[in-house]
C-alpha cells in the first residue's frame, strides 16, 4: 500500500530539506520517522519532527558541522543527536536494534536495515517512514491500521511490553487520540496480564504518560478499557472504588461548555476529594509544586452545590482561595449538564463567575487602628482583630473601617460591663 505526505507544508522547510540532504547521500540515508509522518497522513497538526538515518552519531555531528549547523548530544549512548536547523530542533537517531531490555530501558545495536528498526518500534502507526519528497515506507502495515482506525503493537504484544512497561500506558493514550471501535484483542489481553510492571517505571514517566491522556480530546473510551484491564488501579488505586463516572460525565459536558481538556480537572473527577488521598498521590507521582498546590485546593475546599447564596460563596473564597473553589464549581457544573437540570446549569455558571474573577478583598482594620482605641498589642488585640473581621465577612465585606472601629469600640464597652 502506498501513500505520501508530500504535501505537508512542513515537509518543505527549508531546514529540514537541508538536514536530509546533508545525511541522504554518500552511502548513508535519512528518512522522517514516526509521528510527523503519522500525523500527515491524518491530516493533523506536527509538532515534532524525527529523522532516523544509517548514519552513525559521530557521523551525524561531522556533516551537521560542515554544513554550520549546531548539534546537540542528546543521547548519544542510544544514537539520538538534536541538530538545530532552520530555527527547528530536530532529533536524529541512528537505526537500531534492542540488544538488551529490562523493562525501563534498553541497550541498542546500530545498524543499517530499515525494516528491523521499525519492527523494534511500539505500535504499527508509529513504524512509518517518509522520504524527503514524501513517499511514505510502510514496513510494518501501518497506513492499513491508520485507515481503519487500528491501534497494534508491532509483532507480539507482550514482547514489546516487556522492553518497556510504559507502553501499556501509551497503548491507551494513543488509542484515546488514534483509535476506533474495541481496541485490539491481542493488546488488551497483553496489557491486563503484564499491568503489574507498571510498578517498576519511575513516577516521573508515569505521570508524563497519564498526563498526555488525561489531554486528549476525547479519552472516555480509552478510561473505560484502563478500569475494564485493570490498568487504571495500577495508575491510580484511588479510582478502584470512587469510579470514573463523574470524570467521563465532564468530558462528555466540556464540548457544551466550551472548555478544553484539563487534565488536573479530570483528575480531580476520578479521586475521593480527600486531603491525605490527595497529598498521598502527589507524593506517589511527583507531581510538580502547583499540580499539588491546586489538587490539595481542591479537596480542602468542601462540597458546593448550585444553590449557595452568593454571599457565602464569598465567605469561602475569602477563606480558601479561589483555585479550589472554582474546581469544585466546574464538577458541579458538569454535574448538571449532565442531568440535564437548566437551573443548576445557570446558578453554577454564575457561582464560577464570581469564583474566577475573585480578588480577595483586603481587611481594613490593623493593629495600629485599634491601639487609638487605647488597645496595647498582645492576645486582647488579637482575639479582637478575629472577631472584627468575622463580622466584616459576615457583612459580606461591606462594613469600612470607621464602622468596623465603631463596632470595636462597643465590643470593648460590652465587655467592660461584663466584667463588672
């Protein structure tokens, strides 16, 4: 079966043209590899662009030198070199063979035969490879799988699982983004009796990989076929008895809402909203500062629901902070898309009005306002300051600061009364 991409307005870079023109002659070759190639046959965006060639790295870093372009040893050891042309960065890797796997990482032979390094790849569409005028070189059936939709590993499932584990977390993310129909028998059969080497990746890949899913348009089906395998309490046992129905249910809602996948936000819809669930995944995955920060906003924030008054609405972003909030507020809207129930549908959407443009407001009585009371600063000011700016809040932000002195004033003189 044949195909091009040769009109991919990418392919004509004047960067990349160079780059395999200068490893495309002399005995070598050079061909674009992988995603872009996938990719343009789609019919979608590229963001990467690979070439693999049979030149080897020094080889590599000798013609880019010559022809002035920069090189950047990127992985040498695996025969991967980033050479900057055209403004571009583009990884280039010598083929290659597997010589040795652990499951994490492998040991690669360079080699000459384009055949063997696709067959050492992962899935069928991902094997693909394109010359500099477009032809696309199928060793592997890919452009058939793309065509119907088909996401399979190349050769035997589980071989290619146990070079590297994190391929049964990328079978499901590509097939979220690739995929159609019921995933491949073969594949889900691999992936639910190898998911316990899940375990044996760093929770930096980990998180990397479910990230990515957690971005795609549409991972519903995707989400599903990890709970059926078992996958997804692997990833995530918090999920094995809270469910994923609330997250599909938000995916379902964002295209009517008008919202862009979140990942941390589908997260958020598959965890019990618990403080020390929440602090223990993070620590478990390694999430970054803010990804902890807003996943820990979230669960300390409390429940709300459609019909809290506005004034109180502010009472607790003024005592939480909005981040939480808003996400609860955005779960709850989904909620009600959902169902289907207009009036919780427009009080949601007023609520997380209020909670996304909210800008604490700044208490207006200090210490040195209450010491022209004659109030000398020690535990009286401070029980004092607490019970003035609850009664701010419960004015709902409106008392000023003469008023608020006003106030002061007669809670001193109430309890000099009481005390006689």
């Amino acid at each position: 079966m044949t195909a091009s991409i040769a009109s991919a307005d990418w392919l004509r870079e004047e960067g990349l043209q160079q780059l395999l023109a200068i490893l495309d002659r002399d005995g070598e070759e050079a061909r674009i590899a992988g995603g872009a190639v996938r990719n343009a046959l789609l019919g979608q965006p590229v963001s990467d662009i690979d070439i693999a060639t049979t030149a080897l790295p020094q080889e590599v870093v000798r013609r880019a030198a010559a022809a002035g372009l920069r090189t950047v040893p990127t992985g040498l050891e695996h025969g991967t070199v980033t050479v900057i042309a055209g403004g571009r960065a583009y990884e280039v890797t010598t083929l290659r063979e597997d010589v040795e796997t652990d499951g994490r990482r492998a040991r690669v032979r360079f080699g000459r035969d384009w055949g063997a390094d696709a067959r050492r790849r992962d899935f069928t569409i991902n094997g693909l490879y394109a010359t500099a005028d477009g032809r696309v070189i199928d060793h592997v059936g890919g452009i058939a799988d793309l065509e119907q939709r088909q996401l399979r590993f190349i050769g035997d499932p589980e071989a290619r699982i146990r070079e590297d584990y994190l391929r049964i977390l990328r079978f499901f993310r590509l097939f979220a983004r690739y995929g159609g129909g019921r995933p491949d028998a073969a594949a889900l059969l691999a992936c639910t009796r190898l998911k316990d080497g899940i375990a044996r990746l760093s929770a930096e890949r980990v998180w990397s990989e479910l990230k990515l899913l957690l971005s795609a348009r549409d991972p519903s089906r995707a989400l599903l076929w990890m709970r059926q395998t078992g996958v997804l309490t692997a990833v995530l046992p918090e999920t094995e008895r809270w469910g994923i129905d609330l997250a599909l249910g938000l995916i379902a809602a964002e295209g009517e809402l008008g919202w862009e996948p979140d990942p941390l936000l589908r997260l958020e819809a598959m965890l019990p909203p618990r403080p020390e669930t929440v602090a223990e995944l993070a620590r478990r995955l390694r999430l970054s500062r803010r990804e902890t920060a807003r996943l820990a906003a979230w669960a300390d924030a409390g429940f709300v629901t459609p019909d809290l008054p506005a004034a109180e609405l502010r009472r607790l972003l003024y005592r939480h902070g909005a981040s939480g909030i808003a996400d609860r507020l955005r779960l709850e809207l989904a909620r009600a898309v959902g169902r289907g129930d207009e009036a919780a549908i427009a009080a949601c959407r007023r609520l997380l009005e209020i909670a996304v443009q909210w800008k604490p407001p700044r208490f207006p009585v200090a210490g040195r306002h209450l010491q022209s009371l004659g109030i000398a600063a020690g535990p009286e000011m401070g029980r004092l300051l607490s019970r003035l700016e609850q009664a701010w809040i419960d004015s709902d932000f409106t008392l000023d600061r003469d008023a608020l002195l006003e106030k002061a004033g007669a809670m001193l003189d109430g309890e000099r009364e009481d005390g006689n």
